[in-house]
C-alpha cells in the first residue's frame, strides 16, 4: 500500500512538474524527455538486475553454508544472555527465546529469507504469552522484538555490497564497517527507549556488561579512526572490512568441514536462491526505478532537494548530505522504495562519491520500519502498537544521523 502510494506521487508529481515547466517555460520537450529517462531506466533497472546474479549467488552460497553449519545457532547462544534480560517476561526456557534469538542471528547475518519465517513464528509465540486481557494491545517483549527487527543490525550488509559492486564502485566493501557502526548506534538507541517506557533494568550486570563492552569497541574505533587522514581512513577501513568478510567466510567453511557439512552442495543451493531473488528482483526493480526517473528527469526532484537543502542551510548543515536524504526519508516507509533511491544516487552521482555512499550507509543503517510493524503485529491481529512506533522511528533517527556523522569520518568529501 505505502510503496502503491509513492509510486503514484512519483508520477503524478513528475507530471505536474512537466506541466508547470511547460506553461512557464514553454519547454516543450519536457515531456518527451520524460518519457525518454522512464525507457533509459527500464533498460538500466534490468541490466543492474542482470548483474546482480552472480555476485548474489556467490553470497547467498557462502551464506547457506554458514546457516547449515550452524553459525545462526551459535551466534543465538553467544547472544543468549543479553536477550534473557532484555526479555524479562519470557520464561527462560520457552520456545519463542530460541525463536527470538535465531531471527535476530539470522538478521544479522543478511539472512533475510531464513529471518522473516523466524520472526513471524516468534511474534505468533510472543502473543501465546501476552499478559494483556485484550490480545490486540501489543506487549512488552512483542514491542522489544519488533523494535529489534526494525533497527536492522546487520553484521554484514549483503544485498547493499551487491549493488554496489553492480554500479561499479572501486571497493564494494568500504561500506561494511561504516554501515556496522551506523546501525549499532540504532540498535543502542531503540534498546534505550525501550527502557524508558518499558522500565528495564539496564543497569543488570549482565546488560551493562554486554551493552557497555560493545559501546567501548564502537568508541574505540571511532576515536581510533578520528586520529587517521582520509587516505589513512579509507585503506584501513578496507583493511579490516577485507579481513572480517574473508575470516567469516573461511569460519563458515571450517564450520562445515567440522560439522560434516556437504559444503558444495550447500554453496549450490545458496546460489539457486541467488539466480531466483536476481530474477525475481526484475519488476519490481524496474516499477521503482522507472518511478524515481521520471521523478528525476521532470524536475520535480530538483524541487524536491533544492527545498530540502534551503531548509538545512537555515540549520548551517552544507548540501552534502541532500542527494542522499531521499534514501534515509523513504526506508522507514518502503525497503524496495529506498533500493530505488540508493541505487539512483549511485548512478547519477557514483558509486564512490560521498552521496552513493552515504545512501547505501542510510539503507544499511536501519530497516523498513512501517513494514514491519504492519507485517509482524499484522500476523498476530495486533492494533494497539503503543510505543511501538515512537522507539522504532527514534532508532530510526539514530542511525540515519549517525550515518551522517561516520560517513563524513570515513568518506569526507572533496
């Protein structure tokens, strides 16, 4: 419905747009050159789409390695602790805890088809234990676990390297550890205002352990990289982007090897999942990117961002920021919608200017926010959301500021 809805503003405004330039203007090609960015863009949505097979592939397989060697369940049992008490109405030995913590693993290591089932089943198993008379008012731990899910902490960002290495960027993984940061600081944010409407005890040893351990790394390596120059920035951080992506690899690998994994035939099955998500990517790719092109070549996103860039100059925030801001306004909205957006400020600007990364940074920095609430209290007959979405949308903020902050640390523009 949402994405149905600005799709429908992607058109009906590049139209009065055409109209207004040619009534002013008397630009009569406007309109012809409209059209001609709509087909221009078709062909550029399916070339991309094409692309994405191969390199999709090779990360769903490596992915399905880990999933069938249990690297979910480890990563569930490492995080165990933490989730206990973040959780406190859920008895510690109920199913839903071993759910929870295999959506959220999944989650964070990009397994989105394997997290989406996960988490659905979770949210069903949560509203067994509502303590609410009526079972429409969400709960505590529901309103926990969905803002968990809508923070999108992501160890590694998959989908948006793809794209990346499609639109021709240099590194496709310059963008890990910056989008990791950017979405811990959300992930912080939403747990934070949580605990304020929710009263959780945040300063049990075991959460102060665990939250404090990993806001000290985080610190540290932001205080560790504020003391570098930009060449300095960008050859360590694809440093230890390189060496991370490969040890993760070589772990799943050795994983499976101990496990006794068929490890090939695993790979193989990952990469089927890949060729059918790049083919069924196709129109949907194409109904987005056709929207925002016809958007883009009518004018009425120069209108769009010229207003946008006049707002922030009152604020004294420079015009870096503004060709990237369309990625950060529709993610919370639309998952497919921000791709488009991500993917049209890669092409138009590329993808290694400080706008192509910052929008892959807004995309990997949280997760479609009203999608998810609609989907996961949707299944369960959730209305009353509570403070649902006021943390999540406070997450939301958080990422996309810190995004902001760390690109202009890692990708200072010339």
């Amino acid at each position: 419905m949402v994405l149905n809805i600005i799709w429908l503003i992607f058109f009906f405004g590049a139209f009065i747009a055409c109209m207004v330039q040619w009534i002013a203007f008397g630009d009569t090609q406007i309109f012809n050159k409209t059209i001609m960015g709509a087909f221009d863009m078709s062909k550029t949505a399916f070339e991309i789409a094409l692309g994405l097979t191969g390199i999709l592939s090779l990360w769903l397989g490596i992915m399905k390695i880990g999933e069938k060697a249990g690297a979910v369940q480890i990563l569930a049992k490492i995080v165990s602790p933490l989730f206990s008490r973040l959780f406190p109405e859920v008895p510690k030995d109920h199913p839903v805890v071993g759910t929870m913590l295999m959506n959220i693993s999944a989650n964070m290591l990009g397994l989105d088809n394997a997290a989406t089932p996960m988490g659905l089943q979770a949210m069903k198993q949560l509203q067994e234990l509502n303590p609410n008379e009526d079972k429409t008012v969400a709960s505590n731990s529901q309103i926990m676990f969905l803002v968990l899910n809508a923070s999108g902490l992501t160890l590694i960002p998959v989908s948006i390297m793809t794209y990346r290495a499609q639109m021709g960027a240099a590194n496709p993984s310059d963008v890990f550890l910056p989008i990791l940061l950017s979405t811990f600081f959300s992930t912080i944010a939403g747990i934070i205002a949580i605990s304020f409407f929710q009263k959780v005890k945040l300063k049990d040893p075991v959460t102060v352990a665990w939250l404090g351990g990993l806001s000290a790394c985080v610190i540290a390596i932001m205080v560790y990289f504020s003391h570098l120059t930009a060449e300095a920035i960008g050859t360590t951080s694809l440093f230890i982007s390189g060496i991370v992506l490969l040890g993760l690899i070589v772990a799943f690998m050795a994983l499976a090897v101990y496990k006794k994994v068929q490890a090939y035939e695993a790979f193989v099955e990952g990469a089927k999942d890949g060729f059918h998500t790049a083919v069924m990517v196709i129109p949907y790719l194409v109904a987005i990117l056709v929207g925002v092109a016809v958007f883009r070549a009518s004018g009425a996103m120069d209108l769009v961002m010229n207003g946008i860039s006049w707002v922030l100059a009152c604020f004294g925030i420079g015009n870096d920021v503004v060709p990237a801001l369309p990625t950060a306004f529709m993610k919370p909205l639309s998952g497919g919608g921000a791709r488009g957006m991500m993917i049209d400020a890669m092409k138009t600007f590329g993808a290694d200017s400080f706008a192509g990364r910052l929008s892959c940074m807004f995309q990997g920095a949280t997760d479609t926010t009203f999608y998810i609430i609609a989907v996961y209290f949707g299944s369960v007959g959730i209305k009353k959301t509570r403070h649902a979405l006021t943390c999540a949308l406070i997450s939301d903020a958080v990422g996309i500021i810190s995004a902001i902050a760390i690109a202009y640390l890692f990708f200072p523009p010339v």
